[in-house]
C-alpha cells in the first residue's frame, strides 16, 4: 500500500533522511518513532506530498506521488502534529472546504461533515469560528478533516498532542477500527506506550535511517533485550544506533 | 532599565540572525536591491524638491511663502502618517503579537513589557519616514543655504516629532483597546480606518489644493497671499516643529530654540502621561484583547456562490478555494480599513478630475482632455498596482500557516493560484474600468480614446494581477503575522517595479500610434501606410506583452512555490 524506496531528503548539508527503504501493508497500524530529529516528520511531509524527495521515489497504492501527486493525495488523509487551520472559517465551513477540495459530492460532504463533528464532540461549535477553538478541539476538527473524504491511508504526526484523555482513547479506537477495515494508518509518535499500545509493526529512524523494524518482540531481539517495554529498547538501539537495516 | 533592553534583544537577535538565515548570495543580491531601489527612490525626492524650491524662489512676492507653505504642508504630513502608522504599529505589539503570551508569563514588570513594546513600535513606525524626511530638509537647506544650526533643528525637531506621534498613537490605542469589549480589539482597525478616510477627504475638500495653482479664482492677490500665509492651529505638534525649522532656516536662533523646546516639553509630558496611562489600562486591555469572540456565525457570509451552478462551472475544489477566500477575506477586520483606503483613494482620484482646469488651458481644449485621458490610464494602472501590492501580492502568504492544507490537498498549485487570479482580477478589472470611465467622462473625451481605455484597461490588468499573484507565490512569507505588509518586502518592491515597468512599456508603445492618430484627426487627414502599419505592429506587440505579463509571472509563482 505504501512503498518507501530509497527515500531521501537533504536541507543543504544536512541529510535528514538517508535511504529509507519501508514497505506497508493494506490494513497494518504503523508506528513510526525516533528522537528529535531524527527525520521523522520529514519522511510524513514527503510522504503526503507536502516536501519532495531529494532523492528516490514514495508509492501510495502503486501511485508514484511525485508522478501523479494529485490521485495520490486524494488516497491521503494527513494529520499534522501542529493545528494550524483557516482561523476565520468555521468548523463546518472548513470540512465542507476539505469536502471540496478532495471532491466529495455536497450531499455526501454535508451529511459526513455533521457526523464527524458529531463523533468528536465538536457538533455544538460548528457555527463558531475556528479561531474560538481550544488547542484540542482544533486537533479533533484536523482528524475529523482527515476522515472526511475516506481516505485509504492515513498518514498522521503525533496525534494525541493536545488532546484530553478522553480524547486519546476516541482517536485511538478509532484508528484500529480503521485498520480493521483495511486502512493504512502510518503513525509518527513519542507517546511509546501508544505505539507499543496500538500498532502491529514499529520502524525506528535515527539520524535519517530506519535502525531497527518489526514488531515489540522483534525489536526487543534486535536491541538484545529479553524484557524491558518499548522504551527500553528505543533508548537502547538509539544510544547505539548508527547501523542501520 | 535593564529589564527593558533584555526584552528588546530577541528583536535584535531575530533582526541579526534573520538575514543570516538566507544564503548568502541571495542575501547580498536581495540587499543590493533593495538599497539602490531605497537610493534611486530618496535620491528622486531630493531632485523633485530641489527643483520646486529653485522653482520658488525665482518667483519674486510669494515664492517664499509657497516654500514655507510647502514646507509646512510636508511637516504635517509627516506628523499625520507617523501617527497613524504609530496606532497600526502600537496596536499589533501591545496587543496582537504572538509572543505577548510568552513575555506575559515572565518575571518582568508590566510596566517594562509596555516599555520595550513602546520603544520597538516608535522604532517601526518612524524610521522610513525619518529617512525619507532627510532629502526634503536636506533640499531646503541647500536652497536657503543653510547653516550647520538648521540641521541640527531638524535633526531634533523629527525626533521630536516621531517620539510625540508615538506617544499620541499610544495613548489612543491604551484607551481604545480599554474601552473596547473583549475580543473586539481588531475591530479598533476598522474604527481607525473609517476614521482616517473621512479625515483624508474632508482635510483634502477643505484644503482644495487646485486654487492654490490657479490664483484668478481668487478675487485679489491679497487673499490670495493671505490663504497661502494662513499659519497652522497654535495647539497641534506639526505647528511647533514647523515653526523651530522655518526659524532656523531664516537663521532665527531664539524663535527657533523657543519652539524647539515646545516640541520637546510637550515629547516629555506625554511621557509621563502615556507611562500612566499604561499603568492603570495596559494589562487589563491586554487580557481583554486575548479574549476571542465565541459568538456563533448566524449566516453565511459572501459564497452560498457555493450553488451547484457555480461548482458545476468550475469545479469542485476551484469552488471550495473561492468559497474560503471570499470567506477569510471579508472577515479579517483588518482588511477592512485597507477597503475604506481605496474607496478614499478612487473619491480623491475622481475629484481630482473633476476640478482639472482643462478649459483654461491656452493650448487646444480637445487635445488637453485627450493627453489627460491617455496619461489617465497610465495613472489608472499605476492605482490598480498600488491596490494589488495591498491584496494580491500578500494572498499567498494570507494562507499562513495553513497552506500544509493546500499542499496536502488533491488540487495542483496551478489550479490554487489561479483560482486567486481569477478572485481578483474580476473586481480590480471593474474598479479600474470604472476609474477609468468615470474620468474620461468628467474629461469628456472623444469616443476614440474612451475605447482605447477601456481596451488597454481590460488587457493590462490581467498582467498586474499575474505579476501580483505570481511574484507573491514565488516570495511567500506564511510566518509573517501581518501578510498585507509583505509589500514592503523585497518581492512586494520588485512587484512594483516589474508592474511599472510594464505599464510603462504600454503606454510608450501606444503613445506613437495614438499621437498619430489625433494630429490625423486634427489636421483632417487620414494616416498613411506606414502610419497605418506603425499603429498595427505596436498594437500587436502591446498584445503580445500583455499576453507574457500574464503567463510567464504565473508559471514562475507556480514553479518557485
């Protein structure tokens, strides 16, 4: 479903990400983790079309998004780990300008639009202007913007940043549910108990290059591990870390 | 003190390290620029100036008084743009700028935070038009050949007057923000625009600065030199400073020290009055200003465009695009006194024309109206660049920090950029038409050149807004916290310079065929071949630039996004 191949990025000197090789599978809970700096959101911005590629090539659904951006995107729903939206619409408003933009017909857009805003509690503000919002309540109109043309993969930064406890549980049920039916949900995150929590296959980048993949009990083998949670291992292979996979 | 200059060096550091962070050739390039356009521009101010003042005093009489007129007419000005761009200024840092939060949170006096806010936005308010004081002082000092103690005047009496500007703007907006209910802070902008404008054309209806060339329409030279003496009101700031310079300049050391210091007893009481003030309002107009209004929008407003007819002609997400654009527009207040500027503008524009005195020209009345008119679309097209640079160069980086959305979106930048085109081309296309008709009315010209407006008006707007969306999408700036200032940026000054450029280019292309034309018709003759051919391939080539000036900014905005 998405397909990495020899990705890399350089801003000027520096090599943000080196040679990323990563194959996703439809309906797989990716979690993409890696210190400060590591290239992480990098690799999501390329990955959504947001950043060319220095180098290599990012298949989504056997479409090459440097190729045919506009097809590949339209698969795409992103969620960025900082809410910045158009302050002056209002909640409605923007679903129904996302709904347009991904060519979502009006009647469908209305109907999808009130029943995301209904499932994040955001229902009572649709009429509001965004600018009024809370940090989290933008976050959850950014994830609900996300769903709104159903998307095939998800492709997502830091989600639960910002949002309340209740919150966190809605988002995360929500992306198993997802995956359930079969949607790619490529997840960037620092909240490890989330991603050991949540998803099936875990890739850890370092310094711009994937240093360890699998699942937990894979990564524990590949940090030399017998117990120790997700944390453990990460803070072992990245102290390490300058092999890469 | 100290606490002042420690919140004042993020500035410095932000302004030292900003420049550092493009590379440096780019760096070098852009600044070079930017001073030769800075040079070029104060070095014309300097010539213009100096040839008016040479002008006058060649006039036996009164050509004194019309320099000290001028003179007091320049310092007003100053005082009147330093003010307003003082409350503009004052506004965005005391109240609206994203690091209020953070400052607010640190172990600082209130009182210094109002300090440092102060001290930056006096700073930003006043230094262009400081700098762009020096050649018209500079000019009068040459002229009247004055002496080291007129520039040391000066000197003084601008800094005077940027500092007492400052402090006036400062006050207002202490007690307006105070005033104002929460969340409505912004609405101050409109207020002051609305203000302004009503000031601007009843200043300009009372001043009518077209008797003032024309001395018949006075009954004697009396009260003709009595209306161009008058002095101005004894109890505003402009007054004094003009009154210590005009000392100077005659070399009145007393009068002018008198004055001097009137300007700057009155600088340093309302320091103590603004520092009060600031006391008692400054905190509790700023946590007013944090408060956002949470009313629900009752209506829609602008784009229920957003029938099926309209997406079904355009597309979907050409719909939506406008539909947002239409939307975020019209609800930024900001932009809202930005649109009474340009409804006084277009009043003054037309005014202007409508006390033109074309019938007492000694030269053939037809032809006078028809060299206006042809001027007039050069004119017309320069209003519409001066527009463009306030709307249509800044609407990229307008999508700020949102435009991740765009990016992300199944929708080209082609498509994004043109959609902006197209929002803006139609209502600037009828703007300056209407500029452009209702002028040539008030002219009464002939049928011949009102076509020719309107026709040359219909394909160089086109051009000015591509160079507007174009260059704007190819030096966006989405961190900017006031995007309509982007002008002043340097693709906001390039934008300018390559509209000139092309609005000239026409005009000296059609100026050939249109003058043969006329004498044509004046002299009853008809144009010959080569005339005829003349007339056909500028016209052609004025088509064919018009054409590039709209593609060619297009692809270069889309490609350097």
């Amino acid at each position: 479903m998405i397909e990495l191949i020899n990705l890399t990025k350089r801003y000027g000197r520096v090599l943000a990400v080196d040679h990323l090789n990563l194959k996703v599978e439809k309906g797989e809970l990716f979690g993409f983790i890696g210190p400060n700096g590591a290239g992480k959101t990098t690799t999501l911005r390329m990955m959504a079309g947001i950043l060319g590629a220095t180098e290599g090539s990012i298949s989504i659904a056997g479409i090459d998004i440097a190729k045919y951006p506009e097809r590949a995107k339209g698969m795409i729903g992103f969620i960025p780990d900082r809410p910045f939206l158009y302050e002056k619409l209002t909640g409605m408003e923007f679903l129904r300008f996302i709904g347009d933009l991904y060519g979502v017909t009006e009647e469908d857009s209305h109907a999808r639009a009130e029943e995301l805003l209904q499932r994040f509690s955001l229902y009572n503000w649709e009429d509001h202007l965004i600018e009024s919002y809370s940090h989290g309540m933008k976050q959850r109109l950014i994830i609900a913007s996300a769903l709104l043309h159903d998307p095939e993969i998800i492709i997502v930064d830091e989600p639960m940043v910002g949002l309340d406890p209740a919150g966190i549980r809605m988002v995360k049920n929500i992306f198993r549910d997802l995956a359930n039916n079969g949607v790619v949900i490529f997840m960037s995150t620092h909240t490890l108990a989330i991603a050991e929590d949540l998803c099936d296959r875990i890739g850890i980048i370092h310094k711009g290059r994937m240093i360890a993949l699998g699942a937990t009990g894979d990564l524990k083998g590949t940090a030399c591990l017998i117990d120790g949670d997700l944390e453990e291992v990460f803070l072992r292979l990245t102290e390490k870390g300058e092999g890469a996979l | 003190m100290k606490e002042i200059i420690t919140l004042l060096i993020p500035r410095y550091l932000s302004f030292k390290n900003g420049s550092l962070s493009l590379n440096g050739k780019n760096r070098r390039l852009r600044l070079l620029l930017f001073a030769t356009l800075i040079l070029l521009f104060w070095a014309g101010v300097f010539i213009v100036f100096r040839r008016i003042l040479i002008y006058f005093s060649g006039i036996d009489e009164f050509g004194n008084i019309l320099a000290h007129k001028l003179l007091s007419m320049v310092i007003t000005t100053f005082f009147a743009l330093l003010t307003f761009s003082g409350i503009v200024a004052s506004l965005s840092k005391l109240y609206l700028s994203r690091d209020l939060g953070l400052v607010h949170s640190l172990p600082v006096r209130s009182g210094g935070i109002f300090m440092a806010r102060w001290i930056e936005s006096t700073i930003d308010s006043s230094w262009m038009t400081l700098f762009f004081s020096i050649p018209v002082f500079l000019s009068y000092g040459m002229v009247y050949k004055a002496g080291p103690f007129y520039y040391l005047t000066a000197a003084l009496m601008m800094v005077s007057l940027c500092l007492t500007a400052s402090a006036v703007s400062v006050f207002l907006v202490l007690i307006s923000a105070f005033i104002l209910p929460a969340g409505k802070i912004r609405s101050l902008f409109v207020f002051l625009g609305l203000i302004f404008v009503v000031a601007l054309i009843v200043a300009f209806r009372l001043m009518r600065p077209e008797r003032l060339v024309n001395p018949e329409s006075f009954t004697s030279l009396l009260l003709y030199l009595k209306e161009m003496g008058t002095a101005g009101s004894p109890f505003v700031p402009a007054t004094w400073a003009f009154d210590s310079l005009s000392s100077a300049l005659a070399d009145l050391k007393t009068e002018a020290f008198f004055h001097l210091s009137l300007c700057w007893s009155f600088t340093g009481a309302l320091y103590f009055i603004v520092n009060w003030t600031a006391k008692l309002f400054y905190f509790s107009g700023y946590t007013n200003a944090q408060t956002a209004s949470a009313w629900p929008l009752t209506h829609t407003m602008g784009v229920s465009v957003g029938s099926r007819q309209f997406s079904g002609m355009v597309g979907r997400p050409a719909k939506g695009l406008a539909a947002k654009e239409v939307r975020t527009f019209f609800r930024d207040q900001t932009q809202w006194s930005q649109l009474f500027l340009i409804a006084a503008l277009i009043v003054i524009y037309l005014y202007n024309f409508s006390v033109l005195p074309v019938d007492q020209a000694k030269v053939g009345t037809v032809y006078l109206q028809n060299i206006f008119s042809f001027l007039n679309m050069g004119l017309a097209a320069f209003v519409l660049t001066a527009i463009a640079a306030r709307f249509v160069y800044p609407a990229v980086s307008c999508e700020g920090n949102a435009f991740w959305i765009i990016r992300a979106a199944p929708v080209t930048l082609k498509k994004f950029l043109w959609v902006k085109f197209f929002l803006y081309y139609v209502p600037l296309l009828f703007l300056t038409e209407l500029l452009v008709v209702s002028s040539n009315i008030l002219l009464q010209v002939k049928p011949f050149m009102m076509v020719l407006s309107i026709v040359t008006i219909f394909f160089m707007t086109p051009g000015i807004i591509a160079m507007g969306i174009g260059l704007g999408a190819a030096y966006p700036d989405f961190n900017s916290e006031n995007p309509s200032q982007a002008v002043t940026s340097f693709g906001g000054f390039l934008f300018m310079l390559v509209s000139a450029g092309f609005i000239a280019l026409v005009i000296i292309l059609e100026a050939g065929p249109v003058y043969q034309f006329f004498m044509a018709e004046i002299q009853g003759r008809r144009l010959s071949n080569l005339q005829t051919a003349w007339s056909i391939v500028s016209f052609v080539i004025v088509s064919l630039i018009c054409t590039l000036a709209v593609i060619l900014p297009m692809r270069f905005g889309e490609r350097q996004l």
